[in-house]
C-alpha cells in the first residue's frame, strides 16, 4: 500500500491512524504486505514524530516512509495515472494498492462510485477502509495464495 503525506505529514495524522488500525494492524503478517509512505524532503521531521508515536503500540516493521524531493513525488503519484491530483502539498488523502508486479489495483465494479471506478481507498473515513479495501485486500492476498499452492504443486508433480 502507498500513500502521499505531503509536506505536513503531522496534519495527515488522523489518515495515518485510520490506515493503522484499519488496514496496516490487520495485514501487516503477511509476508508480500508493505506499507509505504511517500513524503517530501519537507515532511521527515513530522514523520519521525509519528514513528515514534505509533511506535508505542504498533510493530512498524513492514512501514516504510521514503521522502523524495518534489518532483520525484510528483512523478510517483503521475506513474498511477489515476484521473486524481496530489493536493498542492503533495500529499493524499487516498491510498493505493500496489500488487508484486507493480500494478495499480483496485476495481471497476464498485456500487457507490458514479463510474464504478475505485484505484485509491479515502483514508478520511475508516468506513471505505473497513469496507472497500478490507475486501481487496483480502482478494490480492487470496491471489497470492492460490498462485503459490499452484506453484507448489506444480513444482511437487516436476520432482517425482
């Protein structure tokens, strides 16, 4: 999962919070999970703050926070080709799930959105995290699953 604190990362506390306890405490076992958090150059004082915040009462050890400058950012956020902008701070309020081979995931199918369309999850809210990306997660993770018991399998059959 990668999302865009911004400049002010502090500000974006209560997304952060919702991601922790929504998202990141629930799948943070599992082996192909990451969490990745993109902040300006700007941004790294107010991360080491939350860090140490979060810290007390969550293993940060599959979150990861990279800062870049500007326009490295920028150029992060435009290889998602979502049809959303960084809000001028560089920041997010969505966050994005990134499958193993580096592709954007989400669904076309959703029954709230007007164009059916979801590629980012609003972190404002835990009730889009605790429906909408629960449930994709749940989907890549089962994925994984399936392709590595079929790769197993398969490599079993190869060997006897």
């Amino acid at each position: 999962i990668i999302t865009f604190l911004g400049d002010n990362p502090y500000e974006r506390l209560g997304y952060v919070s919702n991601l922790n306890e929504k998202i990141y405490k629930k799948f943070h076992g599992f082996n192909t999970f990451q969490m990745i958090s993109i902040i300006p150059e700007s941004g790294v004082d107010d991360i080491e703050q939350i860090v140490e915040q979060m810290g007390e009462t969550t293993d940060l050890q599959d979150w990861h926070f990279l800062k870049g400058n500007h326009q490295q950012v920028q150029a992060l956020y435009n290889s998602f080709k979502t049809d959303d902008a960084l809000n001028k701070d560089l920041s997010s309020d969505y966050a994005f799930v990134i499958d193993l081979d580096r592709n954007l995931r989400g669904r076309d199918d959703d029954d709230i959105e007007e164009d059916g369309v979801v590629y980012g999850y609003n972190t404002r809210t835990a009730a889009q995290l605790n429906k909408r990306m629960i449930d994709d997660m749940r989907v890549l993770l089962a994925e994984y699953r399936f392709a590595f018991k079929k790769n197993r399998n398969q490599k079993i059959q190869e060997d006897e």
